[in-house]
C-alpha cells in the first residue's frame, strides 16, 4: 500500500465535513501509510495517523523570528485557535506570511523524511500558500501529485461574496491564487473531483484532459444497512449539519412554514448557530427542538426517529456555493428516510437531485408549502422517492467502491509517475 501525505487546511477528523470527505476517500487505508500536514482542526482521539500542524500563530511566530511549536506527531495537539477572518486584506498579509517560508524547518523536513511519502494528495482551498506547500514538496521529493477539489474559488470572479473586486487586496488575492493553481496544475498528475458539474466548469477553464474524474461525497452509511424506521406519528423533520453560509436563515423560514402547515409537526435541529439571536428567533418557534452540537453516532439515532431530512441553501449565496455538495446531502440519500431540499433549483446539486427524482426538491417558499402539505397529508408521496435516493448512494457515494476508485487512482499515479513528471531540485 503506497503511503500518502496530505497536504490541507483542515485535520481529518469525522466531526467536520472536509476532515470526512478525505477520511471516506481513504476508507480501507492502514493508518501507518497516511500521513498529513495541516493547518487548523480539532484532534479525533478515533482518527490515528502521523501528522503535522503548523497554525497561522506558527508562522506568525517564525516570520517575527519566536520560537516556533509546531506539533509533529499524533499524541501531541496545540488547542483550537480562532480562525482567520475571510477578507481579501487579511487573505494577501497571511498569504505573504506564509510564502515566506519561515515556519520550513528541519522538524518538518525530519516529519516528511520519515514517513517517505509515495504521493502528495492536496485538498484545494482559497490560499494560495497551501498550492505552494503541495507544489514545493512535490518537487522536493519527486513525488506524484494529486489534487481533491470541491471548491470553485480559481473560478470566480469575486472570492468572497463580501469582497469588493475593483479593491488592490481582491486583485492581489485572485491573481495569486490562479497563478499557483496553474503552477500546481502544471506538475498535477490528477485531479478528482467532488462533482460532475464542478469538473466540467474547470476542464472548460483550465483543459486537463484525461486527467480527472469525479468522486462524489461519500457516505459512511453503508447501503444495505440503512437507518430507516418506521415514520412517527408525528411528522418530524431532522436538520443535522452546519447552520452557517446562510443556512440559518434559511432554515428560519423552512421552521416559519412547516409551523403554518402542520402546528403539531416537529423540526429537530443539530448543530451551531452563528449567533445567539438567530438561535433564539428559530428556537421561538413553537415546533422547533433545537439539541446544539452532537455527535456524528447521535445524528444517525436522530434521523432514525424522523419522518424526513432535511438540507437548505439561500438564494443569496449561489454565487459562494454554487459547487457545494454538503457531505450531509450523501448521507441523506444514504440513510434510507424521505429527503426534502429548500434550495433553488439553480444549484448544480440540485439538478443532479432531480434528475434522479432522489429528493423532494421546493426552491422557493410556495413549493415548499406544497412540497410539506403533500409530504404530511400523502405518506406515499412522501416515500416516492427513497429508492431512487438510495439507488444513486448505491450508485455515486457508496464509500467502499469510491474509496477502491481513489486507490486505482493513487496506485496508477505512483506506478507510472515517470510518465507523469519531470522536476528538478527546489
């Protein structure tokens, strides 16, 4: 088994969804040929692999020329930090930060040189600096590169849905990160997508024939083993996942409906508001039963005692999300429950929904009262459509075939590296 070195923003871990996404795509890997490098994210005492975390504080650090704690091995964490905010100034001074490589030591190099990765796999983001990282070790030690992508940041002509792009910071931004994206491009031995549509829209923009596909989402519920029950008397609806980009809102008008159509009706709700007064305007609701942060295990006993689930976006933040595939969204057509989606019919993930009549697709507020009137009042309806969702999870995020696709990919990349690659020294 070749031995891969992760190169992302965030730890792997089952609690947050881009840590899952990469933990599914290795399902069936010994933890002793994974290795990672990272940025931010909480240790999961379940997930044991050799790693290395250098924070935004460490670099910080060594740029000002302190004493540097980076942490280089499992047993060892440094506690969560806040979070960078996502402005385009703040985004080019870390940027600058980073690339000077103050933080690269002889720790780090001692860390990569121990495990003797096969293979660099690289999560895409919105910092130029991490591009950097994957292409510098890359290079370093001749090793294939292969790139996960389930962003469209390269794509976009605005990063932020709050950045103003005739701004010096937004330009400087931009044109980093779609330099280095080239640059990586340019020695990527393969990318793998986290959907169809996403793949399409980069080979139309960057063209990388046979070099790609796309992987969808993976489920950790295995197909068979569903976690479907019988529906409650009470007709309840689950909403598990994050309650930020706009979500909340979202889901404030999801609970105000469901309210006006069915008043005995429940929406059980998991998971973090971005603040205290949404959580109370949703909470005021009389149906709504709010259970804040719980685990992935509880979130699957939750499901199985409701009637649907639930996934939303907002209309406003197409623009941000348009690629988005929530790892909540393979789940949902994995567990075996009716899936109900209050997003626009705009979203690529949403077409792909409908086109496999896998979800009760509302996209705006009318549908969507007529979408949970039906829901509530005609179990057949309700049920029309969990075997073609539990078909396409069978089909396109069942984790074992995916996770046996990704290790072809990885397996092939390594055997025919020289076919692949031709780098000189860093």
């Amino acid at each position: 088994m070749y031995k891969i070195l992760i190169v992302s923003n965030e730890r792997i871990s089952k609690s947050s969804s881009n840590g899952r996404t990469l933990l599914n795509l290795l399902f069936g890997y010994e933890s002793s040929s994974i290795a990672q490098f990272y940025i931010h994210g909480k240790k999961d005492e379940s997930v044991v692999i050799s790693s290395f975390q250098v924070s935004d504080k460490d670099a910080l650090n060594a740029f000002l020329h302190v004493k540097n704690q980076s942490v280089s091995n499992e047993n060892e964490h440094k506690p969560t930090r806040k979070k960078i905010s996502h402005s385009c100034k703040n985004m080019v001074i870390r940027n600058f930060i980073w690339m000077t490589y103050q933080w690269w030591d002889s720790r780090f190099e001692k860390f990569i040189n121990d495990f003797s990765p096969d293979l660099v796999l690289f999560q895409a983001g919105d910092s130029p600096f991490m591009y950097s990282i994957a292409y510098r070790i890359s290079k370093r030690w001749n090793i294939p590169l292969v790139m996960y992508n389930s962003e469209s940041y390269v794509l976009k002509r605005r990063i932020y849905s709050s950045a103003n792009i005739y701004s010096i910071w937004h330009f400087a931004l931009m044109r980093s990160l779609r330099y280095w994206y080239k640059k990586v491009m340019e020695i990527c031995s393969f990318c793998i997508y986290s959907m169809e549509e996403l793949e399409k829209a980069y080979q139309k923009a960057y063209p990388h024939p046979g070099r790609s596909k796309t992987l969808y989402i993976s489920s950790s519920i295995e197909s068979g083993q569903t976690i479907v029950a019988n529906t409650p008397e009470v007709f309840t609806v689950a909403y598990c996942g994050n309650l930020g980009v706009g979500r909340s809102d979202c889901l404030l008008e999801f609970a105000q409906t469901l309210y006006k159509v069915d008043k005995t009706a429940k929406l059980v709700i998991c998971g973090k508001f971005p603040s205290f007064d949404l959580q109370q305007r949703i909470c005021e609701i009389p149906i709504v039963e709010y259970r804040g942060f719980v685990s992935y295990e509880e979130v699957q006993k939750i499901i199985k005692l409701s009637s649907a689930v639930l996934h939303c976006e907002k209309d406003d933040r197409l623009i941000d999300l348009k690629y988005a595939f929530s790892t909540k969204i393979a789940d949902s057509l994995a567990c075996g429950k009716p899936f109900i989606v209050f997003a626009s019919h705009d979203y690529p993930f949403v077409k792909y929904l409908e086109k496999h009549n896998a979800a009760h697709i509302a996209g705006n507020k009318n549908e969507l009262e007529e979408t949970l009137y039906n829901c509530i009042n005609d179990r057949e309806f309700l049920h029309n459509t969990v075997n073609n969702a539990l078909n396409l999870a069978r089909q396109n995020h069942n984790i074992q075939k995916n996770a046996e696709i990704f290790r072809q990919i990885i397996n092939n990349m390594v055997y025919r590296k020289d076919e692949y690659i031709n780098r000189k020294e860093v």
